[in-house]
C-alpha cells in the first residue's frame, strides 16, 4: 500500500469539499455548543441530578436508536434507484413518525422498570419526547445526504447547538430545576424540528406532497421486516455506547457514571470529522457498486484508510498528551477521575475511523447481514467482557478496555471479509496491526520521558508533512479515477 499518495475521482473531491467541510463545521460548531451547555451543567447542578439527568438520557438515547430501526443506510442506498423519490421519502418519513410514538412509550415503560427513582422517571417522560422529534429529523437527514445537501441539516445543527448553549447561559442569570431544564430542552426541539421542517427538507419533497403517500402493509414489510439486519446495525451502534451507562449506574457509582459520560463527550467529539466524511464515502461506494466500477471503490477505501489512520493517531496522541490539562479547566477538579478513564477510552479511537469505514464498505456491497453479525459479536463481546471484570474490579477501567477489546476483534473480523472479498489481503492487514502497535508504544514511551506537549507537537508536524507531501505527489503525479455515472435526482 502507498501510504504517500493520494488518487480521489473528481467528483467525490467536490463531494467531499462541498458536503464533508460543511459538515465538519457545523458539527464542530455544534459540538462545541453542545459541549458549552454539557459543561455548565456539570458545573450548576449537583452530581447525583447530573449522573439522573445522564441517565435518562441514556434511556432516551437507546430508545432513539431501535426507534429509527437503523434504516438510515438503507434508505440511502435505495433512494438512488428509486422512481418516484417523494413518493418512496413519504413512506419513509411517515413510518419514522409512527415508529418515533411507539418507542416513546416504551422509553418511559423501560425506566419505571429499571429505576425506582421519582427524579429519573420524571426525566424519562420529558426527555423521551424527543424521540418523535428525532425520527422526523433522522428521515429529513438522510433525504439530504441521499441528495448531497448536508449542507441544509448542518445549518439547522449549528442553530439548535446555540440555542441550547443559550439556555445554558440561563443557568448563571435564573438558576432552576434540572427538569425545569428538560422541559426547556424539549421547547427547543421542537423549534429545531420546525426548522428541519421548514428550512432542512429537500424543496422538491415538500410535506403536502410527502404527507399524501400512503403507507400500506408492503412497505412496512420492505422497509422494516424484510431489512431487519439494517435495525440490527443501527441499534447496536447505539446501544454499544451507551449501555455502558446502564451498567455502570447499577453496579458502579453515580460519579462513575458523571466520569464515563465526561469521557465519552470528549471522544464524541473526535468522531465528529469521519462520521461526517463517511458520510459522503458511503453514498461514494454505493455508487461505484450500483456501476460496477471494482477498482475505483478498491483505490477509495485504501486512501481512506490512510487518512483515517493518521487521524486516529493524533486523536490519541493529542488526549494522551493533554488529557490532563483539559478536563480539569473545563469540568473542574471534581472530575478529575475521569482524566485516566479518558485515556483508556481513546484507545478505540485508533481504531473507531477504520472499522467505520470498512463498516460502510461492507454494507455498499449489500452483505449487511455480515455487518449485523460482526457487529451483534461486538456488543456480545463488550457487554461480557463488562460484567465478567466487574466481577473482579469494579472500576471504569473495565468498561473502557471491555469496550476496546471488542472493537479490535470487530476490526479483524471485518478484515477478514475483505480479505475474502479481494478487497485488501493479509499483508496488508498485518502491516497496519504491526505498524499502529509500533507508532503507539513508541509514542507511550517517548512521552513519557520527556515533555509530552512537545513530544505531540513534533508527531503532529511529522504526520502532516506527510499528509501533505502525499496530495502535492497526487497533484503532481497521478491521474484521477474514471468516475461513476452521475445519477438523476430531484
């Protein structure tokens, strides 16, 4: 593998330029609202209404994930070759809303089960609300990234991220009740789906017309039963994530749960810029298979690959260096248990951007049903590997390395096919192991002997030269991929 050069077919080079930036930026604009607002919270509220409000949240958050049945990537997929493209969102959006009133009710079914607490149901009631909102925006975000105009939902994203920052401004003028809180924070989403509505959606699929597709008993089959493997994957990403909360909420304590959510916030941060980018790839790799263009969706993954690489190693390389100097100034020193616990997290990032991208490859070439069970082995794994240790230890550290474990066994699994596919094969696969395993321990070693804000900064600029130098050879050098065929959209 050339890890200096760099070949992207002109078309996805404007893709990526026109739908990834925007997206980067709007969701590190919103992350940083988010953020903002995530601080103050930990900052005005006591822990144990902080780890509730986490809690429920939790709850929600799972509820969203099987409320959207994971039909995100399908729906993507299908609207390229669908004929009439209002007729098949309408089916689609419709089913999102109805889906979105089931799941509330069992979000609030589920936490009177789980927690007896008067706190964390009331929580629940409020905050699960937003899973109705949530599918409604889910279908209109996928309709534009279908039709590459991210760059409307990015615009409703920065908007709602402010609004929420401004409210938790409120904080340090009126304080009030943490359910107080939840009921602004529902007021707001429903002003944003008001604008997903009026400002996100496509101008071709307007509600009037979306609204008159009637939803029978066929298309609940092929959207739902006959897909179930894409409510599998959808809910397992999610679920993946936070069932460590529930976890940790039974057997761990409330500040054990304020420190993971602490550490997770960070990492969610860093995912931002290749979920937003796979994004774009995945639509990419659909397109080459439906053309049949093998090599062109070869070339793709392997640079990919490489960029994802070089940005999983400074993701951690930066954490590893200045984890203890952010998490005190932002959260305060009550948090400073999470500092370690960081750490550990940030050890799947050096994997999470590749095993997305070999995900989204998988799925483009229609095995989701492998997708599914790699990823149910995962959750099987992590959920294991989580009780089994607290057996021994009941520490944090045994659901970040629990957490990790999994991934690297989802990672090898997922290599493993594409080694079968004729995607990639064993040497190469070997190499990154080995190569990673080197970058990694040497960089551990180093920094822990000298200054390690200095020692990242030398591995930052080393990475970028080579970065850099590999698009000017691209620029210089090579010749771009033939393109797939455009397709025709609304």
């Amino acid at each position: 593998m050339n890890w200096i050069s760099f070949k992207f077919p002109k078309s996805l080079k404007s893709s990526l330029v026109k739908n990834s930036l925007w997206g980067v930026i709007a969701n590190v604009l919103q992350t940083v609202f988010l953020s903002l607002f995530f601080v103050i919270m930990a900052r005005k509220f006591v822990s144990a209404d902080f780890a509730h409000f986490l809690i429920a949240s939790t709850i929600y958050q799972i509820m969203v994930a099987f409320s959207s049945m994971g039909l995100g990537q399908w729906f993507i997929r299908e609207f390229d070759q669908a004929i009439n493209k209002a007729d098949f969102f309408g089916k689609f959006l419709k089913i999102q809303t109805g889906l979105g009133v089931l799941f509330y009710a069992l979000n609030i079914a589920i936490a009177f089960i789980l927690y007896p607490n008067g706190q964390i149901r009331w929580l629940s009631i409020i905050l699960g609300s937003n899973i109705i909102f949530d599918n409604v925006i889910y279908a209109i975000k996928n309709l534009n990234i279908a039709e590459f105009k991210q760059k409307k939902t990015f615009i409703v994203l920065i908007i709602d991220g402010f609004l929420r920052l401004l409210l938790g401004c409120l904080l340090f003028l009126y304080p009030f009740s943490i359910l107080t809180l939840s009921v602004f924070l529902i007021i707001l989403r429903f002003l944003t789906l008001n604008l997903f509505i009026k400002v996100g959606s496509s101008n071709n699929m307007g509600l009037k017309i979306v609204w008159q597709s009637k939803v029978v008993w066929d298309d609940l089959k092929k959207q739902i039963l006959l897909n179930w493997q894409f409510v599998v994957i959808g809910s397992v990403s999610i679920i993946y994530w936070r069932i460590a909360n529930i976890i940790i909420s039974k057997m761990l304590t409330l500040q054990d749960v304020a420190n993971y959510e602490i550490s997770f916030r960070i990492f969610s941060i860093f995912m931002i810029l290749p979920v937003i980018i796979s994004a774009t790839i995945y639509s990419q790799f659909v397109k080459y298979y439906n053309s049949g263009n093998v090599e062109a969706q070869k070339k793709l993954y392997q640079n990919i690959l490489i960029i994802y690489t070089c940005f999983a190693m400074l993701s951690y390389t930066f954490v590893y260096s200045f984890a203890d100097v952010i998490l005190p100034f932002a959260f305060g020193k009550q948090y400073n248990g999470a500092i370690i616990g960081l750490k550990q997290m940030f050890l799947t990032m050096l994997i999470f951007p590749t095993v997305l991208l070999q995900a989204n490859l998988i799925v483009a070439i229609k095995f989701e049903k492998v997708d599914m069970w790699l990823n149910l082995l995962s959750l099987l794994l992590n959920v294991g590997g989580c009780f089994i240790g607290l057996l021994y230890f009941r520490t944090l550290s045994v659901i970040n390395y629990s957490v990790f474990i999994s991934f690297l066994i989802f990672h090898i699994c997922q290599n493993l096919f594409l080694i079968k596919k004729g995607v990639t094969n064993f040497k190469s696969c070997l190499g990154y192991y080995i190569f990673l395993l080197i970058i990694i321990s040497g960089y551990v070693f180093v920094a822990g002997r000298y200054n390690s804000h200095v020692v990242f900064s030398i591995f930052f600029s080393i990475t970028a030269i080579v970065l850099i130098t590999g698009f000017i050879r691209y620029q210089k050098d090579s010749q771009p991929l033939p393109d797939s065929p455009k397709t025709s959209l609304i």
